[in-house]
C-alpha cells in the first residue's frame, strides 16, 4: 500500500554511473542530463566542474523555453558546485534579468564580471541593470568598461547611449546610438534611439530618418517610436503623411496593441480624455514594470500621527527647479505657503543651473534636497525618511520625469499637479488638482487619481514677474498700424487645421500679421511655405526669437489679441499674455490640455474669451479685431483686475491650497479613501 521502497544508495549510485556513461558518448542527451542533476541531488553531491557548467547550461535552455524558475534552481545549483566559475553566475543574471529582479540582477551580472574580467557582455549588462536602478554614474562606469573591452558590443554602445540620455547629455547620447547603429544597422531599437536622443539634443529634423526607419525594420511595440516620428513631425509643420500617422498612433492605442506611447505626445491628438487615459495606465504599467523587484525600496508609507498644530510636511518633486516655466508659476506660491502650519520641501532630480531661480527657490523651501545622484529606491527612501506627509509631484509625464521615485510610495499621501494636464493613469498618485473648469466632476471617470478642485484656477503666479520695456513694432517687425495677432506657443502645437483658421483671418483683414514664437528653423520655412500655400503672403507671419522673461512679457503689449491653439492649448503662456495685459482668445475643448486658457480665463475676470467651438472662435476674433472699442473693454477691465484677481493672487492661491492639503491630510488621517473633492471659496475678508 505505501508504494515501492525509495532507491537505496547503491542503486542511486548505479544509476548515477549509467547517466555519467550515456552522457559520455552523448553530452546533449538531455533526459540523461535530468536524470543526472536529479540522482546529485539525491545523493546530496556535488557534481564535476564540467557537470556544473552543463548544468547550468541546462538552466539557460529552460530559461529559453519560459520556465524561469525551473531555469534559476538549476542555475543556484550549479553556482553551489562551482562557485568560482563566472559563466554560471552570468547565466544566473540573465535568469534573473528576465524575471525582472534587477538588484539581484545586476549583483550577478557584478560578480561575473569580476570573476571574467575580461568578458565585455557582463559589465554591459550589469550597466543596463544599474541604469534601471536610477544609479547612472556606476551604470556609465561599467558601460564604459564594457566598450573599452570591446569596441565592436553594440549593445554597449546602446546602454551608454541610455545612460548619458538619461544624465541629460543628448550629444554624447547620439555619439553612442550612432556607434550602435553603425555595427547593428539592421537593429530598430537602434535607430529608434539615434532618433530621440537626436530630436533631445535639439537636431529635430536629423531624428526624423532614423525614427521611420526603425519603424520600417520593425519593432515589437511599434507605437512609442510612431508618437515620436509624429512629434518630430509637429515641431517641424511638417505635415505630409501626419494625418495617416496619427491615425495609426489612435488605433494601436484603442486597440490596446502598444504601451509604449508617451502620454504627453498622445495628448495632441486630441482622442478624448477616454482614450487618453488608456494611453497613460498602459504607458505606467509599462514604465514601471520592474519595480517591484528594483531593490530595497521606500515600503509603503504609514500615516504619520500629527498632534494638534503639528505643521504637515509637503515635499515637491520636479526636475524643474532651475530656468522653467514651472518654476517661474510656482516660485512666489513657495515663499508664501503658510509656515505655521506647513514644512515645505522641495526635492530636485534635475540640473542645478546656478541660475537666480535656482538660488530663489533654495531659500524659499525649508528643506532643498538634491536627488539627482541617487538611485530611484534611494530617492523614495529619503523622502520617506524625512517624513513627508504629501508628496506633490510637479512633473507628471513631461520630460525628464523620474515616475519611479513616486511610484515606490514613499509618502502617505501623493498629488500630481501642475506640470501634467491630464491623469497619469497611476494608482500611486492619490490626487490630481485642478479646478472647475479645467477637470469638472464630470470628467472623473477619465482620472486614475480623484479630483481635488481649487476654487478659482488650478495654476499659480508669481506677480514678481518684472515685464521689461517693449520696442517699437517696427524693432520686431511688426506693422505699425495693422492688427498683430499673436500666440507664442510651442509650435507643436499648431496644426494643419489651426493654420487653415488662421490663414482665414488674415485673409479677411488686410494688413494683419501672425506673430509667432521661432522655434526650429525648419518649423518656420514651412510655416511660411503652408501660408503661401493658402493664398497668404509669407512674410506676414513673423516669429520672434526667445528672449528674456522681461524681455519676452514686453513684447505682448505690442500685440492686440493672443490667439490659443487646440487641442493643446496655451499654459503658461495664456498666463504670461494675461499678465502683461493682452486679452487671450480660447476654444474650451473636450480635456485638461484643452481647457487651462479657459480656466485662467475665468479667473481673471474674462470667461467670455472662452468660446465653444472653432466656428465662435474664429467669428470673436474677427468681431475683436473689427471692434477695437470691444477689445479695449476687455483690456481694461484686464487692467483693472490686475493682481487683484483671483489668477494673480498669490495669497488667496496658497491658503485655498493648504486647505485642499489638510481637508485631504484629515480624511486620510480618519483612515478614509481619496474622493472628488472641491475646496470651498474663500470668503472676501480671507
């Protein structure tokens, strides 16, 4: 009944010997192989040196087949008999490489090569690992090793490549890519990454053959390298074939066949909040793939028990505490934020410039810490260990975003704003703040996180703004008596169907110019060729270069109406309009992206520039422009509001802040879940 008894030690012997006997006239007979590993571990031997290479080698054939945990024991197993061979340990990383255990990883990786110190792949690979793990400057030394040992490893070259774009390098990253693509011209990802670091290193138009040709070799997932290859091609106006682009983009994302698509991008194709947060919740998931296994990491955050006036701890994240628009909107918030109740950190993952901002910001938080050496887990750790209450992450999914630090959890609580009009499709970020306008409730089932509405606007100011002098038209090249439009926004944002309304009210108003921010040379060649395209002298779109914040305010008292975009439209630079005095005209779209001009808008007195549809937009400027007493109104009573109103009151902005941070801190606290939330309006005498 209980079976036959279990094989005594001579017959495991016996059998030991038949496997040793079979594998001598047959090395690759695999079933003689197991047995073998099977009756050594039995037995509770060890086998030979060349049994524990095989065996290992047998590991890496099932790690090839997706048995991964049967591949790792095989491979510890064989570690355990021949500890000092580096192969077994590189086969073990690669195991655990696939599994997505990068700490251990990159530990394996590290000791294969100081066992091969001559084998390039192993400090290749432990560089890749190390990058993951946010360490860039020990990822860039084994990288480098591993090219000096091999000039010829492409993917040495690639990984470097990653890690100096990583480090903010853009130049030295195409230098690396090329070197890639050079010994690997049949490799996409290759090109694919040429072409970004290219396009990040300010050569837009030199990305655009290396992306398309990545995508004509194919990829896997085709659909991250298809939103750069369209957004290249909206830096440039370069329009031809956009449309059929950016209908392949939306239907790989409806039909969930990509999750490499940047959100950021896919936020100007103007799909809906819907599908745009299918995008991100893909796009995060993707991003953050391996952290549960990155290593010691910030663990879950408990809720910080606060006596009665104990002061919240907020920390800021951003990479844009230097020369940048974020900073430049939230600079005053920081100096005003109520210290009775509040310590305020900021916490910095981008380059110090040394700039007046960077110097202003410093003073202004209690706390400045710098980020940018350390690791994704060791930045989580520190914020964690400083006992932030609420994390406020300013960078959503703009560029050089460090996703992972929040996504470890390092505090309680975890708010996304400012930096990203959209969800990020997170479920580690708690909130979103926003207003009325720009997020109603309505709209939060196309949220990941709940919407904690401000009363008045969701963005701040800074009124130390100093605006400068303004030149003569004629300094700028604009007419000294016909009406200026004017929208200084990115030219990304301007599309084939905004020039074609555009081009409309020129035509319709002899003498009239469109005055445009220079971006790319190519962007205004062909901006000028589409308008000579449409009928429209060329010469009556002009740019003006970038300048100065002074010198950029003064030059919007020379225009006579700011003209937004859709579907992204203006950010800061509606509030930069607004602030020197020029009335913003806006089409209220279907997202956040669409709707801040809106917003800003209202709270400065003028929600009447906010109009519903392409058709009211185009008919207002043409009233405005036709009206001059009507566009006076609006500038006077632009004028009168002046920082008195709700959009450039900074005061009133911070406590209806702090407000929002301790309605939520308190319902946290309770041990309750986020919910919508509107904070109410302050009063007049508050």
């Amino acid at each position: 009944m209980n079976g036959a008894p279990p094989p005594s030690g001579a017959e495991l012997r016996a059998g030991l010997r038949a496997r040793r006997q079979a594998l001598a006239s047959d090395p690759a007979n695999r079933e003689a192989l197991a047995g073998l590993f099977a009756l050594l571990d039995a037995l509770g031997e060890a086998g030979q040196p060349e049994e524990a290479v095989a065996r290992a080698n047998f590991g890496d054939r099932l790690r090839r087949q997706g048995r991964l945990a049967e591949a790792e024991a095989h491979q510890r197993r064989a570690l355990a008999w021949l500890p000092g061979f580096g192969g077994n340990h590189f086969q073990l990383a690669v195991t655990l490489q696939a599994q997505g255990r990068v700490a251990e990883a990159e530990a394996a990786y590290a000791e294969a090569g100081r066992l091969m110190p001559a084998y390039a792949p192993a400090p290749c690979n432990q560089g890749a690992m190390l990058r993951e793990l946010g360490r860039l400057a020990e990822a860039e030394a084994a990288l480098r090793r591993a090219v000096a040992l091999d000039a010829a490893l492409a993917p040495g070259w690639l990984n470097l490549g990653s890690v100096w774009r990583d480090q903010g390098r853009p130049a030295d990253a195409a230098r690396a890519f090329r070197n890639a693509a050079a010994l690997r011209p049949d490799l996409a990802e290759m090109q694919a990454n040429l072409g970004i670091a290219l396009k990040e290193a300010g050569r837009v138009a030199e990305s655009m053959a290396p992306l398309a040709r990545a995508l004509a070799i194919g990829l896997p997932d085709p659909g991250g390298v298809l939103a750069q290859l369209v957004q290249q091609q909206r830096h440039l106006c370069l329009w031809d074939g956009l449309p059929e682009r950016s209908e392949r983009l939306r239907r790989l994302v409806r039909e969930g066949a990509t999750r490499q698509v940047h959100p950021w991008i896919f936020l100007g194709e103007g799909a809906g909040p819907e599908l745009e947060l299918v995008c991100a919740r893909r796009y995060t998931a993707w991003r953050t793939r391996n952290l549960a296994h990155a290593g010691p990491s910030a663990a879950p955050s408990a809720t910080t028990r606060r006596g009665p006036g104990e002061r919240l701890r907020l920390g800021y994240l951003s990479s844009d505490f230097q020369e940048h628009a974020t900073a430049v909107l939230i600079a005053e918030l920081i100096e005003v934020h109520d210290r009775s109740g509040f310590e305020v950190a900021g916490y910095s993952y981008g380059p110090d410039d040394g700039g007046p901002m960077r110097r202003r910001l410093m003073r202004a938080f209690d706390r400045f810490t710098d980020l940018s050496g350390l690791a994704h887990a060791d930045a989580a750790r520190r914020i964690r260990e400083d006992g932030i209450d609420i994390l406020i992450d300013l960078k959503g999914y703009t560029q050089g975003a460090r996703v992972e630090i929040p996504a470890l959890r390092p505090a309680p609580l975890q708010i996304q704003w400012l930096g990203y009009p959209g969800s990020m499709g997170a479920d580690f970020i708690d909130y979103v703040i926003a207003d009325p306008v720009v997020a109603p409730f309505s709209m939060q089932p196309a949220f990941a996180e709940r919407i904690l509405q401000l009363p008045d606007c969701y963005q701040p100011n800074d009124r130390n703004r100093p605006v400068g002098t303004p030149p003569s038209r004629a300094a700028c090249g604009l007419p000294e008596t016909g009406f200026v439009f004017c929208c200084f926004n990115a030219a990304y944002k301007i599309t084939p169907a905004q020039l074609d309304l555009w081009i409309r009210l020129l035509m319709a108003l002899p003498g009239s110019v469109l005055w445009l921010l220079e971006g790319q040379p190519e962007a205004t060649a062909n901006l000028r060729r589409e308008a000579a395209r449409r009928g429209v002298a060329p010469e009556r779109l002009v740019f003006s270069p970038r300048l100065p914040l002074p010198d950029y305010l003064a030059r919007y008292r020379l225009a006579d109406l700011f003209l937004d975009t859709a579907p992204v439209g203006a950010h800061t630079t509606a509030s930069d309009a607004l602030w020197a005095g020029l009335p913003v005209l806006t089409v209220m779209g279907e997202g956040f992206a669409s709707r801040v001009a809106a917003s800003l808008l209202h709270a400065v007195g003028l929600p009447e520039l906010a109009v519903a549809s392409a058709a009211e937009y185009e008919a207002a400027a043409l009233r405005l422009a036709r009206n001059p007493a009507e566009l006076a109104g609006h500038r006077a009573r632009l004028a009168a509001a002046g920082r008195a109103a709700p959009l450039f009151d900074t005061d009133r902005f911070a406590r209806s802040l702090e407000r929002a941070y301790r309605a939520i801190w308190d319902r946290h606290a309770a041990g309750e879940p986020p919910r919508p939330f509107r904070v109410p309006a302050l009063d007049a005498t508050a």
